[in-house]
C-alpha cells in the first residue's frame, strides 16, 4: 500500500493497538481528530508532520477556528490550561442553528460558540485530549467521575478486550460505578482480581462497585458503545 500517505481517525478514542497496527501493515501514520455533525464536522486534528502528533490528542483547531475549555457549570470562564472543562468551539463550519427547533439550538449555540458537550483538557501548546461526554458523568457522593479514566485503566488489562463504566442509582451517594467487560478470547478472570488491579491504578471512590461480563457491548453503525442499553 506505497501510495497510501496517511488516514484520518475519529469518532471514537483511537486506541494504541489499532494505530501500531495499522503503521505496521500500511507503512503510513493515522492521525486523531474530533469534529461533530453541527460543526460540519472537523473541527481539530493532529498534524501529520513526522513527530507533531501527540498520542492521545485530537489536535490543534484548523483554520479559522477558535476552541476554548470553560468551566463545567455554567460554561463561561476558560479553565486554567491542564485542567478539565466543557470544549466550546467557534468558526466558520459551526452551524447556525438546528432547523424549527430554536429551543435546542439555544443549548448548544451560545453568544457564537458551539457546546459540544465534550470534557476537555487543553494543553500548554493548545493540543486537546478529550476526556469524556459531559452527559456521561458519573457523580458519586459529591465526587465527578469520568467513565474514560476508568475504562483507559481497564482496557490496559491483558486480559480485557474492552469494557464501559456507566453510572447506576445508589441511595447513599446518588450514582456508583458499574462496569462491563468484554474479555480477551480464551481469557478468563475473577472479579477481585480486577478490583486489586484498577485499586493500584485508580482512587477509591473511582473503583467500580459492580462488575458484569459479557461476550459484546452493544454498538452504533459507526462502531461506538451505546451506553444508554447497558
């Protein structure tokens, strides 16, 4: 495949695996970016210089295009750099508004920038690292948990193919973490021994308080866990 350059990647967190993998048989880079169907929809993408990707990143804004990361609650003051808040974007391929539907445009389009609703974190060279969906969050006992963190340590287990953390209903602290796992084929593994894993790896009040196996996740066409069926 000599005449192939490199590709892009988005929608979902493009996991390591997949980016080694895909050098190796292509001999060419894949690149991270983010965009949305109201932003028409690229918006940010790693440069595909040799050596200005950074793992893990959506990228830097194309052109044109502004983003900021603003506090959480009301999405107004911009967070210090490093630290975690709603990604707004501004530019020309931000939609005007959803068609007959002014309510719901009011939502996500605000003084000229697009909500997307996406946990952020913005670092000293304005590269962006997606976090989690902020309708995702999970809030423990006055805790804000993010399913992504738990489920970047989990999908790090040998024996994991994937997992997702959801919130459910707890009458003491008002949601804890479940968990569902996909393993490995031909693996298997205990409940406590995945519990002893994520401790090393995670603050206590991060620690799933349920764990259910499955043999897949439910999906989207595009190949997204739908949170909203487990």
């Amino acid at each position: 495949m000599s005449c192939l350059k490199g590709a892009f990647s988005g929608g979902a967190p493009l996991s390591e695996d997949l980016r080694q993998n895909f050098g190796q048989k292509t001999g060419a880079i894949i690149v991270e970016g983010y965009g949305m169907t109201e932003t028409s929809p690229v918006t940010l993408i790693n440069p595909f210089a040799p050596g200005a990707q950074k793992k893990g990143s959506v990228g830097l804004p194309i052109s044109d295009t502004l983003c900021r990361i603003v506090d959480i609650e009301e999405g107004i003051s911009d967070v210090p750099l490093g630290q975690r808040g709603e990604l707004i974007i501004q530019g020309p391929q931000v939609m005007k508004g959803y068609k007959g539907k002014p309510v719901e445009t009011a939502k996500i389009i605000r003084d000229g920038w697009c909500y997307t609703g996406d946990i952020a974190v913005m670092d000293s060279d304005g590269y962006v690292f997606l976090v989690d969906r902020k309708k995702d969050l999970i809030l423990s006992g006055g805790y804000n948990i993010y399913p992504y963190e738990i489920e970047a340590v989990l999908n790090g287990h040998p024996k994991i193919q994937e997992s997702c953390a959801v919130g459910i209903p707890d009458e003491r602290k008002g949601e804890k973490v479940k968990v569902f796992l996909v393993l490995k084929e031909g693996e298997t593994t205990t409940e406590q021994e995945l519990l002893d894993f994520c401790r090393e790896r995670l603050a206590a009040y991060k620690l799933p308080a349920e764990i259910e196996f499955r043999k897949e996740l439910p999906k989207s066409h595009l190949g997204k866990t739908l949170r909203r069926k487990l």
